[in-house]
C-alpha cells in the first residue's frame, strides 16, 4: 500500500509541476490554482511514518 501511495503522490507532484508552467508559459491563474490543489493532494496522500504507541 506504501508503494501506491508514494507513485499516487509523486504523479499528483508532477501533475503539480506541469500545471505551473501551463500558468508561467499562458499567464493563467486558474493552473495556478490547480497547481497548488495538486500539490495539497500530493502532501495529503505521501506515506508517513507511524508512530509507535511505545
């Protein structure tokens, strides 16, 4: 499950990364906007450690 996870999350990185320079080549706020949503989704969805309850 791990491994999905991080593919999940590096494909919404570099969607992330495409959308940015969609926004810097077109000057359009919108794939700004998009931009950070992908990255959100990207941080919500990246595997983290667990914390033992030691």
């Amino acid at each position: 499950m791990t491994v999905l996870r991080t593919f999940l999350a590096v494909f919404f990185v570099l969607a992330g990364l495409g959308s940015v320079v969609s926004a810097v080549r077109q000057g359009e706020l919108f794939d700004l906007v998009v931009a950070v949503a992908l990255f959100a989704i990207a941080i919500a969805v990246w595997p983290r450690k667990r914390q033992s309850s030691a």
